[in-house]
C-alpha cells in the first residue's frame, strides 16, 4: 500500500494517513471514498453525526478492495453516550456502514460535565471483547479526561482524535499520550485549510521541495508520528494529499513549522463543549 502503517498499542495496524468525511453530505460521500480508494487511500475516518455512514459504506462496498484491507473509523455522537445507548447506537453504525464489525470506534467527546464517558468506554470494551471492533478509543479527550479514563477501566484507548495543525500543536496532550502508548491522531490537520496554507514559512517551504503547502503540512504531522486524516471533495486534492510518502521534509523546516504554534483552536474547547 501507498501508506505505512503505525502499530496501535494492541497490536493493530493503523494507516499514518486516511481520508476523513466530515461535511460531505450522504449522497457525495459514496463519490469522494470512492475517488480516495481508488487514489490509494485505505482509511476512511467518518461519525455518525456526519450523516454519511450510509454513503461511505457504499463506496467501501463497491470498491473492489477486500473489507480487510481498509481501515474503518466511525464515532458514536454526544446523544447516545451512556452503556445500554452505546451499544444501540454502534449496531446503527454498523448498520448504515453495511459492516460485520469497525476498525476503530471513538467516544466523539468526552463530555466532561455529564460524567457519562466511562460508561460509555465501558460499553466498547464489551463491543471490542466480543470482537465486533478492532480498535477503541476516544476524540477531544483532555489529559485529565484520559486520566480518569485510565483509572477506571481495563483498555487503554488505542487513540486520541484531536484538533491538531501547525497553530496549534497539543503539546500537552502529544506528551501524554506518548507516555501512555496512545497514538495520536490529528483533526482539521490542515487547518481546514484556510489561512494556514498561505502562511508565508509554509509556501517557502513548498516552494523549496517542489512541493504544495497542503503536502508540506501533512508531511510535518507525519514526521512527527501522528495520524493524519485530511478532507477533501476535490479529485485533484485527494490525489495530492496523499502523494507525500516520496519525499521528506529536514530538520530546518520541520523546525520553521514548529514555529508557528499559536496555540489557537479553529473548533470547540472540549473541557466545556456540550451538544445533543
Ligand atoms: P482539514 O484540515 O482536513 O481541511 C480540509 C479543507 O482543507 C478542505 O475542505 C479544503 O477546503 C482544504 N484542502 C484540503 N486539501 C487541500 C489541498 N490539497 N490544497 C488546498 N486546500 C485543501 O479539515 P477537516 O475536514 O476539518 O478535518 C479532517 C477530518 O478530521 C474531517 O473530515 C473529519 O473526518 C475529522 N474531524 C474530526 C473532528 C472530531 O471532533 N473528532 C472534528 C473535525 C474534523
């Protein structure tokens, strides 16, 4: 494949860079998972608040590439967090992506001031025993939200799903989870490609490698070991973002990159975001 692998803390592999989904409604998602397989990618990152499970697991179904060669990400919402509700809502997932079980199941955020998130973890550790998903773990969860985490359950989470991009580089959180054997895996990695791509350093640095902004961006995440799951409609965009395994970026430009963090959010602070 086109993409290494990293090596989750139970032994599952992982693809360092997949493809994800969010705001692409249902009836385009079977077109762009169908563009990002064929352009070689074999991870799909998508959640049942996105609307498109059913899509993407249409084009995984009509891709020609054995269900064991792709790498399936999906989270369960806000709403559904508790034990009996998590074990609902991971059937409809299943269900809508037309699957026999999930690579990598995440609580989408921790909630923090429901105090429901153990459960719900609880919830995946039987999903996970039973063998109908491969990999759990969690997104937006803080340090101290893994802490507790840890203490009070028998699975370390195998990833972190984190808003993660050279403005604002967690390295709190990167710290941590490296201590704890916990793979890091980054969100909005571009940015979402507004300012971050034109930043000056950034096109200095594509310029020098021949390559694009969003190209040298991922390629940061990926020298540093985290997961990359970048988004993009765009036949042309998906191809270029995963064209990045054919050349690296030295230690004066991962450096310039690394200078930039502004420790600025684009989404939401997860110790207070809260909706159904
Ligand atoms: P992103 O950083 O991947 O940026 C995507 C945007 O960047 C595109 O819409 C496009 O405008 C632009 N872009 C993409 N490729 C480009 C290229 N080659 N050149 C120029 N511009 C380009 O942002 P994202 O979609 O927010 O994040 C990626 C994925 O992360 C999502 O699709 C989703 O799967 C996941 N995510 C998870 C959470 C969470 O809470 N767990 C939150 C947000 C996103």
């Amino acid at each position: 494949s086109k993409v290494p692998p990293i090596i989750l803390n139970n032994g599952v592999e992982m693809p360092q860079l997949g493809f994800g989904v969010w705001q692409v409604p249902d009836d385009e998602a079977e077109r762009a998972v169908t563009t990002a397989l064929e352009a070689g990618y074999r991870s799909i990152d998508t959640a049942a608040i996105y609307g498109n499970e059913e899509g993407t697991g249409k084009a995984i179904a009509g891709a020609g590439v054995p269900r064991e060669d792709i790498f399936v990400t999906t989270k369960l919402w806000n709403g559904d967090q508790g034990y009996d509700s998590t074990l609902r809502a991971f059937d409809v997932s299943l269900e809508k992506l037309g699957l026999e079980y999930i690579d990598l199941y995440l609580i989408h955020w921790p909630l923090p001031a429901r105090g429901t998130y153990v459960d719900t973890y609880k919830a995946f550790e039987k999903l996970h025993a039973d063998g109908r998903i491969r990999a759990i773990g969690v997104s937006n969860f803080l340090p101290e939200h893994l802490q507790r985490l840890i203490a009070e359950t028998s699975v370390i989470p195998a990833v972190n799903q984190i808003e993660l991009h050279p403005h604002l580089q967690q390295h709190a959180s990167r710290e941590y989870h490296a201590e704890q054997g916990i793979a890091t895996e980054a969100w909005s990695p571009l940015g979402q490609g507004k300012g971050l791509l034109e930043v000056p350093a950034i096109v200095a640095i594509a310029q020098k490698h021949g390559r694009t902004p969003a190209q040298i961006v991922l390629r940061w995440h990926l020298q540093l070991g985290n997961v990359v799951i970048p988004k993009s409609v765009t036949p042309s965009r998906i191809k270029e973002n995963i064209e990045v395994f054919d050349f690296s970026l030295d230690d004066e430009d991962l450096a310039a990159i690394s200078a930039l963090n502004e420790d600025r959010r684009i989404g939401p602070d997860p110790a207070t975001f809260d909706v159904a």
